[in-house]
C-alpha cells in the first residue's frame, strides 16, 4: 500500500519456542497431551525442558511466526508483543530481528516476571504437542500499541491467542481504531476452537465492527457460529466480514469475499515432518500475496505454498528463503 514502511504489523504473544523431538512414552509420563495445546506453570515447563533432549530455540508465537513469513517472501514485517528483560527475552528479539521482522517494544525489567516459552515436542509422525508457559506475553496492553507503526503498515494482524485478559482486548480495540482511522486494513485469526468458545460474542462483535479479514480453520469456524456444517458457517461469516479465509488442512482453503468463494488447493506436500506453524505460514503468504495487491486467488495459492513448505522441516520459521522458493514456482516476480 502507499505510503506504508511496512506490508504486515503482528500484535501477539512473544513466545520462545524450544522445539525437540520425543516419542509418545515421553508424551504419556509427562501427562502431555499428543497433538493439543496445553497451558502449563513454571515447574512443569522446568521439569519437561530438563527431561527432554536436545532442542531447537528460537522466536515463536502464532503471530510472530506469520510476519517471519511475510518478511521470508521478500516483505515488510513488523510485530508488537511483551517480552522481559531475561535471557529468553534477548532470544526473541535477537531471533526475530534476525528473520527481518522490526520488534522495537521496550523490554519489561521486572525480576519477578519472565518471558513466555512453549515446549513443542515433535512425534515420529509429525504431530506436535505444545506446553505452553504464558509468562509475560499475555500482559501485553495499550501501553504497548505503538500508533506510528499501526499507522506505517498496511495491514495490521491481530492473534486472537492473546483475547484472555480485558487489558489485551482493549489493545486490539485501540489497534483496529488507529488502523482504520489512517485507511489500514485490519486481520484478525480467531487460533484456536477453545479461545473462540471462551470469546465467542465478543469475537463476532470485533469481526463485524472493524475486521476486514478474517482466517479461522474449519474447527474455528465451526465454533464461531455453532455449526456441524462448514457451508451454513461459510455462509453466516460472509454475512459478518467482506473476507474470510478459512483453511481446511489436506482440504485446501475457501477464500469468501462478498458472498462468492474462491477454493484453492492444498499443495503436495513431500514428507510430514513438524506440522508446527502451518496455518501461521498459510496467512503469511496470503497476506503477502494482499498487501502486495496480488489477486485473492494467487494470495490463497501463495498461502498454500508456505504452509507446505513448513510442514516439510522442523519448527515454524522458513529454514529457506520462501521468496526463492515461490520465484522458483512462479508465484511472485
């Protein structure tokens, strides 16, 4: 968009993921279970990454993870999240720096408080079970907003993860604000099924009060509108919001924008390795494709090409550059 330093802002949890393989023995004596999210205190996360093996350290979070994408495409990327002054803290914002994303949130220096870190340990089969200590990412409140760089990017993504605490709500509030006062277009991913039954009312009022994109998995979906039946929820979100993308694994993706639907293709995928980070990928090269005014089509088959190429390595940041890859493909120029 012109005028805008950057493609893509993310306002989510600023997360250090420790990614390491384990069979699903270790799954069962640590009481974990296989393929979920679980939220764990500050004994278990110590107790699981003392027990496990070696592990892959690097800057995560669902949103993070997206705008790591954008910028692996060749794009503008920028994230606000909470982190603390701790060694955990420095991992993040070394690493996503590192991945071309500008993180410039003060650190809070507070000894009492540590940053967040999710234990994702990988199964022979590629399933990965997350064990997520919260710490510092989900105090993140309007103090962090940052309205020049709302303001300087063209589309302002927001993780529904982080909707738990009233402090949070009131920072994406104060974001969709911002950005639709200065013409921006705002996204939201609704995350997870549970956080949509936790927030269901409230999501649907922010999705049609000032959300122009909307990205929900079929589970989501399905619980936003409370129906066994992916057609009447794709019906009822093109009634809420002009885009909505809603992926379907395997499946592929709908794109529904002003009541018509595109469906894109899944891309093959070579080998199952870490299904860690697949959606998160999928909206960043969709809101590549988007923000660099590719049509919705090409924007949904670049969503698919980075989430296959995820699901074919080890944790949720491109090991390659996505934008060689997707040149290679043909998809961008």
């Amino acid at each position: 968009m012109p005028g805008t330093q950057f493609d893509v802002v993310a306002i989510g949890n600023a997360i250090v993921d420790i990614i390491g393989r384990c069979d699903d023995g270790f799954l069962d004596r640590h009481g974990a279970p296989k393929g979920h999210m679980r939220l764990v205190d500050t004994g278990t996360i110590n107790s699981l990454y003392n027990a496990m093996g070696p592990g892959i350290e690097i800057s995560g979070g669902s949103a993070a993870n997206t705008v790591a994408g954008v910028a692996s495409l060749g794009g503008k990327a920028a994230f606000i999240g909470k982190v603390a002054e701790d060694e955990f803290g420095r991992i993040f914002r070394h690493d996503i720096g590192a991945a071309g994303v500008s993180f410039k949130t003060p650190a809070v220096v507070d000894s009492s408080r540590s940053t967040s870190r999710s234990l994702i340990l990988v199964t022979p089969d590629g399933q990965r079970t997350m064990n997520t200590f919260l710490g510092i990412s989900t105090d993140l409140d309007q103090g962090e907003v940052d309205p020049a760089v709302i303001q300087a990017s063209g589309i302002v993504y927001l993780e529904g993860y982080l909707f738990d605490r009233d402090e949070a709500k009131a920072a994406f509030r104060q974001a969709v604000d911002i950005a639709n006062k200065a013409g921006r277009r705002v996204a939201l991913t609704l995350s997870d099924s549970f956080c949509v039954n936790r927030h269901r009312d409230e999501f649907l009022a922010l999705i049609r009060s000032g959300i122009a994109i909307l990205f929900a998995n079929e589970s989501e979906i399905l619980s936003l509108y409370q129906t066994d039946s992916f057609d009447e929820a794709a019906k009822s979100v093109a009634r809420d919001t002009r885009l909505a993308v809603l992926t379907r694994s395997e499946k592929g993706s709908i794109i529904v924008s002003d009541g018509q639907q595109i469906v894109v293709s899944a891309d093959p995928i070579r080998k199952v390795v870490d299904t860690t980070g697949a959606g998160d990928l999928y909206a960043a090269g969709f809101l590549f494709g988007l923000a660099r005014d590719y049509d919705l089509e090409t924007a949904g088959k670049l969503g698919s090409f980075a989430a296959a190429e995820i699901i074919g390595q080890m944790g949720a940041r491109p090991e390659v550059k996505l934008s060689h890859l997707a040149r290679m493909r043909g998809l961008i120029g």
